[in-house]
C-alpha cells in the first residue's frame, strides 16, 4: 500500500481509496509523459489542492518521478492581486498549465483584463480535469489564456483509477471541445447499458474499463465488500469477465470520442425525462449574466422531480425576479420546455469540495427543506451552507 485517500461519495459516508506503489507510481510517471508531452526543458504547474487525487498524482508523484520542472503554489487569487496566477506563468516562463473548469469559471468572473495584461507567449498545453468543461469555459481558455494557440488536453479519470484514463495524446488526437477525446493506449473504455451490452455511438450508457491498467485502485480500506460491490457488482459480469462501473453518464460520437456527462446520480428525472444537472448547468452558464450554477433535483409529487438551480451571477448583474424569469426562459430556448427550472436561487457562492466539485448532495438537502445529512468534511468554506440556508 502507497497511500489511502478518501473520497465522501454520494452517500456522504467516506470510502477510503487505496493505491499500490509499483502501479500507481508507474500509471502517474506515463501518463503525464503522454498526455502533457512533458519534456526536461518545460516548466510544468498544476493548480490542484495537493489532498485531491490530482494533487498526489500530478503535483507530487508524476512530476517528481519525471524528474519535471515542477511549480508549486498554495493559495488562491486573492483581492489584493487576483491577478497573481499570471504573474507567476510570466515570472517563471510556464509552458504547461493544468487547472479545473470551476477555476476557470472563476478566472472569467474575475475578467480578462487581468491576464491580458501579462506575457502568457511562454504556455503551449493547456490541461483540465475535475468536471465536463462548459463551452463557455473552454473558449476562453482557449482564447484568452491559451491565445488560440494552445491545444487544451480535458483529462477524465478519478481518485480510483489514479491517473488519467481518457485524454488526447496532443498533436496526434484532433480535440474536441467538450471532449476527453480517447482512452489512452492500454486503456479500454466502453459504454454500456446496465446489463452490461454496449450501446451504440451517440446513445447515453455508462461508461466502464474492460480491462484492468497499472493506476487502479486495489480496495477500499477495510471493506473489500463495499469495493467489490460499488464498482465490480454494479453491472453483471459479462461472459465471465467483470467490469469496472466509474459511476459516470457518458457517450460515444462516430469517431470513439467520449462525452461524459456526470455523475450518474447526478441526473434529474423529470416526467420520464432524464437530465443531465451539467446539461442544464451548461445552459445558464451560457447566459450572460450567469457565472456559475448548480442544478438539482427536488421531489415532486406531479412530475416525480422538479428542477431547482442554484444560481451566481457576474459582478455587474443583480438579483431580482425580472432576470430569474429570462433565466428560466433562457434555458427552455436552449435545451427545452422539459428542462424550464421550477425554482432559481440566488446566491453569493456554492459549496465546494476543494477540489472545486460541488457537493451537489447539499444543495439536494437545501433545496428539499431536508437537513444536511453525511460527512461535510470535504467542504471548503462552511459559511457558505449557513448563507445558503438563509437565502433559500
Ligand atoms: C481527477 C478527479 C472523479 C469524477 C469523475 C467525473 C469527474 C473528472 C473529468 C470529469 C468530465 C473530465 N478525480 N471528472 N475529470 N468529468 N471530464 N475531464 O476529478 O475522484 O475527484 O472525481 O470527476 O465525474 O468520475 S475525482
């Protein structure tokens, strides 16, 4: 055993996530090398909290075995000088930069003046991982702090599979905005049904590894029962052989480009309808008012569930309910009538893992008038609950 990290879950209750040394020390060296192109002369930055997966794998145990000119900072922009992460890519010549979609949200919010007003000419990879990245969010990155010259590698992979599982190998993979593009070699990827049968190009299933890599998790810590039952019993073996269930909604194109789509449980039934909450999300954020949102789903007794969406605007908009009207309207236009949120909370900030995921199963609670229920631990700033309660 190298390391057990925990992750909450959709319980709420912590399943410890424990990593070999041979084989994640293997997984983590390659595929940096692979995804990033990392070469002797690049200096590489990854803007991961170090106690998340992509911390261990990618600040810590990738870099240090390549031998990578690795930055490391501690901290966040700060009012003082929000700025600051781009003082450092000008300071120390960055040539690669691996950040998360909520970062990059809060980047835009924060306004392209501030990285305009510095030389970005050192960057050549742009990377991301922790979420599907909106459109919104990947233009800009692109445009602004990629100068429309930099491929963007989107990473998917998890805390349990140790290192990146779908990724472009950069200059051989064409990119797709939105996409991970293709399982690394070695890795077999697929989306299934839930019987196990693979479903055809550009049909929702859920995406599963055929076929076991260096990186994989071998247990949860004291409960090989919960590993074996959470991610191998899922879905049935088929033929005999056992397939891993990431717990992630997801497609495939014409090309074998994968599409994730969330969380499995992370999707909102309405009358039959399912949606995915980053469907939805994806669409407010589209409007120029939206900085980012949060949707989920509250019981309904009509509908079987009812949307609810947890709403920050941009600095210059302010609340009111004139604008949550054309919000609603916004996203029937973009998605559908189905998809109209019943209710639109405003509201300062979300709550987030610091890892920038957000915990989804809270606002689930706030918005069903339930108590918070499960471990809150992961939880990055604790005001954010008690403000939320009292707008809610
Ligand atoms: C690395 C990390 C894992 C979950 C995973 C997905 C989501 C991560 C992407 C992504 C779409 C991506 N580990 N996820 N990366 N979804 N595109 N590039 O995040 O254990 O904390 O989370 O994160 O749902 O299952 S994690």
């Amino acid at each position: 055993m190298l390391f057990i990290l925990y992750t909450s879950g959709t319980t709420g209750k912590p399943k410890g996530v424990v990593h070999s040394t041979g084989g994640y020390n293997l997984y983590s060296h390659i595929t940096l090398k692979w995804a990033f192109d990392l070469k002797d002369t690049d200096v590489y930055w990854c803007t991961a909290d170090i106690g998340w997966i992509t911390g261990h794998s990618y600040i810590v145990y990738g870099p240090l075995s390549n031998g990578a000119t690795s930055l490391m900072y501690e901290g966040a922009p700060r009012p003082t000088n929000p700025g600051c992460l781009w003082d450092i890519i000008e300071k120390y010549g960055v040539n690669i930069f691996y950040t998360a979609p909520t970062a990059i949200r809060a980047f835009i919010k924060m306004g392209e003046h501030l990285p305009k007003a510095r030389n970005l000419s050192s960057l050549r990879l742009l990377g991301t991982v922790g979420e599907p990245i909106n459109p919104e969010a990947w233009m800009w990155y692109y445009r602004v702090i990629g100068q429309s010259r930099c491929p963007i590698v989107d990473t998917w992979w998890q805390t349990e599979t140790g290192g990146f599982m779908i990724a472009p190998l950069p200059g051989a993979i064409p990119t797709k905005p939105g996409s991970a593009t293709r399982p690394l070699p070695g890795i077999l990827a697929d989306i299934v049904d839930l019987e196990g049968n693979a479903v055809e190009a550009n049909n929702g299933g859920y995406l599963v590894v055929k076929y076991p890599w260096p990186g994989m998790m071998r247990t949860v810590y004291g409960n090989p029962d919960r590993f074996r039952r959470t991610y191998w019993e899922h879905i049935p073996p088929k033929d005999g052989k056992y397939l891993y269930f990431a717990g992630d909604g997801a497609r495939k194109d014409d090309d074998g480009y994968f599409w994730v789509m969330g969380r499995v449980d992370d999707v909102i039934n309405v009358a039959g309808h399912r949606l995915g909450t980053m469907e939805i999300e994806s669409a407010l954020v589209s409007h120029e008012s939206v900085a980012e949102a949060a949707v989920v789903g509250r019981p309904d007794q009509l509908k079987g569930e009812d949307i609810v969406a947890f709403v920050t605007l941009e600095d210059k908009y302010e609340a009111s309910d004139e604008l949550k009207e054309q919000l609603k309207r916004h996203v029937v236009q973009e998605i559908g009538a189905i998809a109209r949120p019943g209710e639109i909370l405003f509201s300062e900030s979300l709550p987030k893992t610091r890892s920038g995921k957000i915990m989804r199963r809270l606002l689930r609670n706030l918005a069903s008038g339930q108590e918070i229920a499960g471990d809150t631990s992961t939880l990055e700033d604790r005001t954010v609950l008690d403000k939320l309660r009292e707008g809610a």
